[in-house]
C-alpha cells in the first residue's frame, strides 16, 4: 500500500509563522521609535528598552511554543509510532488524531495503513501456524510411512521420476543382497533382458495415466545370480503439488511358494499312485500266488534235467521277482502307515549289509564306518532294512557294478536350519550311501523320487526304488 503525503501545508505555516515573526518585528520597532521620541530623557530610554526585550522574549517564546504543539508535536508522535511499529513489530499502536486540518488527516491515514498492516500481519501469522501444523502433520506422517516401508517384510523400491533408484528396503538388501550404496551397480544387473521394454513399458503408463499395477509375475536376480520368481506390484506417487514425484516397487519373493506349491502337487501326485498302488497290489499278489503256486506243482512233476524245468524255473524267479515289486507297491502305498519303536540302526544296518555283500558283485569294494556308540532311534525297522536296500542297489547301478561304495553312521545335531530338512532342531544319527558314480544331473534328481521313474533299461528298473526311501 502507497501512500502519500502533502507537505504544501507544511510550507504554509511555516509561512505564516514568518509573517507573524515580521509582523512582531516591525510593531516593535515602530513602538520603540514612538517610545523614543516621546521619552527623549536618558533617563528612561535604558529603561524601557529593558522593558520591551522581555516583552519581546515572551511573546517570541508564545509563538515558538505554539509553533511547537502546531507542528513539531504531530510530527514527533508520528516518528515515535513509526519507532514502536519498526523495532517491537507492534501493529497495535496508533498516532493521535486529535490534530487539526492536515495532521489529522495525514494521522488517520498513518493509522489506515497500520490496520491494513495489522491485518495483513494476522494473516500471515494464521497461514504460518496452519502452515506449521500441515508440515508436522507431514513430518509425522513421512516418519509413519517410512517406518512401515523400512519394517515391511516384502522388499520395496523407490524410483525418482528419472527412474533412477532412490531406495532399497531392508527386506529387500535381506533378499536380493543389494544395499542402497550398489543401487547404480544393481539396474543393470537386477532385471532380466527380456523384462526391460516390460518395465519401461510399466513406468511410463504409470507416469502417463496415474494407473497402478497389482501382483504382476516375473523373475528378477539376486546380487550372486540367482533368478528368483516374484510378484511385483507398482504405484506412482505424487508430491506436493500432485505432480508424479517417483515410483514405489512392491517385491514379494514366491519362491518358496513356489517350492511349497510343487511340494503340494509331488504330495498329492503321489497320494494318487499310492492309492492306485495300492488297490492293484492286493489282487496282483493273488494272481502271483496262483501262477507261482503252479508253476511250483509243475517242477515237481518235470525231471529237473528238463529243459521245461529250466522254463518253469524261470517263471519262478520273475514270480519272486513280481513279488517283491509288489511288496515295494504295497511299502510305498502305506508310507503313513509306520510302526516306528525304539531300535538300535546299527544293528539293522549290519544285517542289511550282509545280504547286500551277497547279492552285490565282487568288483565292489564295500567300506563300512559304522560305530556301536549310536543310540537308539523311532523307525521301522523293515522299513530302515529296505531303504538300505534301495540305495545300495541304486549305488551298484550307477557304478557299473564296479567302484567303492561307502555306508556309514554318523552323529549329527541339526540346530536353527532344521527348517531346510523339514525336521525339528535336535540330535539325530545320519545314514550315509555314498559310490562312485558318475552322478545325476539337476533334471534326474528333481524326478528321482517320484514312482516309476528310473533311468535304468527297459525291464531292469521298477522305479520304485528312491519312491520307498
């Protein structure tokens, strides 16, 4: 706000003062020359001169006094408000305006400009705490959200609008192994090639349209290489004012579902076969029993230097051999059906052994390492003796029938990782089945254990084997 001031009324008192002045001047001077030359006698004239300066000076000290309160009062309250409003910022004060003509006008407009300033002051003193409060409301709301992101289990990733990583969660460092310090290091690596235009894609329909994107699949690595599958949901945030100010990532790591969800399908797969398993089993057997039982009668009708003695024997054994795969059917549709009792493994291990070192070739050297120090375990026992079996057969195989095969009983303490073996943290006895074979690939040990796999010829493997263990 301008405002100005008129100072030709100044100019015209001041004006006026000096004609009064003159005025005064001349009267007396004129008085003094008739006073002089009515009192010639020097007598009187030091006299009255005396007299007339007094009277001079007090009529001189009446105008300058009312000089003062015409002018110079109004003035000096005028500066001394103008004093209080600059150092004490107090827009409350005001200029008397009991003043006549121009100093009343010029006070009340002094006094126009405090109120507006006053107002204007309030204002801005109103806008600065409601100002204020917004701010902490933010500061406190910022705190809230960043702890949430920081304590969030799923990882999260902050984009600037450059899409340049900001921002990298614990949970993110815990599962991707990236801090925020590696985050230039992390862009090129962190995404698949193929997913690139994908994200590109994504962040600028984010950019563009405000449109969030929920629980969308893909992959991305590790900091040591690994691809891991997760589920990726992305928002665009604005800042302000609500102008796009970056891009929140939400990661959640599905590889443990993933593993859980396969594990589920292994689970009821299997369940399916062992039910079927277990339905023809019973009546196999009978039929076994029949072919077996007459072909048994048969022998002993026909001289064992026969040639259908020789055939007969040979149904026999493939009988024995039908016989023992239903066993292993029946064993694996009944894997619920466990009576485990307290047992010394040692002792059935050594046992197993000695029909293994029997049925096994020579060419195999068998190394043992079994200590009687072991104490007991809850297992079948029929169970134990046949797992042995399996694997040790299996382990003839993949050498070739030729090699070193090892089997061996081991004290071991599964501590704070008993999750990885899906058993309870304790002290357990380790069975160990190790050759020297050549191995099996990532594709053969993800189906070793289903039924009816094996990777032996035609007629020589049941698949049954690792399915039992």
């Amino acid at each position: 706000m301008n405002i100005r001031f008129n100072i030709l009324p100044f100019k015209n008192k001041t004006f006026l003062f000096a004609v009064l002045i003159s005025l005064q001047f001349l009267f007396f001077s004129t008085l003094f020359l008739l006073t002089n030359h009515v009192f010639r006698s020097n007598v009187f004239q030091p006299i009255l001169l005396s007299l007339l300066f007094v009277i001079s000076f007090i009529i001189v000290f009446m105008v300058l006094k009312r000089f003062q309160t015409m002018l110079v009062a109004p003035v000096s309250d005028l500066v001394n408000t103008a004093k209080i409003v600059s150092e004490q910022k107090d827009y409350t004060v005001r200029v008397c305006s009991l003043y006549d003509d121009e100093f009343r006008t010029m006070s009340e407009a002094f006094n126009e400009m405090l109120d507006q300033i006053h107002s204007q002051d309030m204002e801005l003193k109103r806008r600065e705490k409601e100002y204020r409060k917004l701010y902490e409301e933010s500061k406190k709301a910022e705190k809230v959200y960043r702890s949430l992101i920081h304590s969030s289990a799923d990882p999260i990733i902050i984009y600037d609008i450059e899409r340049k990583i900001t921002y990298v969660s614990p949970a993110f460092t815990s599962i991707f192994k990236w801090t925020a310090a590696e985050t230039a290091e992390m862009e090129a690596k962190f995404v698949p090639l193929s997913e690139h235009h994908v994200l590109q894609s994504i962040f600028t329909d984010l950019m563009k349209n405000k449109k969030s994107f929920n629980e969308y699949e893909t992959k991305r690595y590790t900091k040591e290489g690994d691809l891991l599958d997760v589920n990726i949901s992305v928002s665009c945030f604005d800042d302000h004012e609500g102008k796009p100010a970056g891009i929140l990532m939400m990661l959640r790591d599905m590889s443990e579902r993933k593993r859980l969800e396969s594990q589920l399908m292994q689970s009821q797969k299997m369940e399916a076969i062992g039910t079927l398993a277990g339905g023809i089993a019973h009546d196999f057997n009978n039929i076994l029993g029949a072919m077996m039982g007459y072909s048994e009668m048969m022998m002993m009708d026909v001289p064992e230097d026969s040639v259908h003695y020789n055939y007969l024997q040979q149904v026999m054994f493939a009988g024995m051999r039908a016989k023992d795969l239903v066993k292993q059917i029946l064993t694996f549709s009944r894997q619920k059906e466990q009576n485990r009792i307290p047992m010394k493994i040692d002792k059935i291990i050594t046992e197993a052994l000695s029909l293994l070192r029997a049925s096994l070739p020579a060419t195999i050297d068998f190394r043992v390492k079994i200590d009687s120090i072991h104490g007991n375990i809850m297992a079948d026992p029929t169970q134990v003796h046949q797992i042995l079996m399996n694997l040790c057969t299996n382990a003839a195989y993949a050498m070739e029938n030729k090699g070193e095969l090892l089997v061996a009983l081991e004290d071991d303490e599964v501590m704070d990782d008993g999750k990885k073996y899906d058993i309870e943290p304790g002290k357990y006895i380790k069975l160990i089945v190790s050759d020297t074979g050549k191995g099996m690939d990532q594709a053969i040990i993800k189906r070793s254990f289903e039924p009816y796999f094996t990777t032996k010829e035609q007629g020589k493997g049941t698949g049954m084997g690792l399915a039992v263990v």
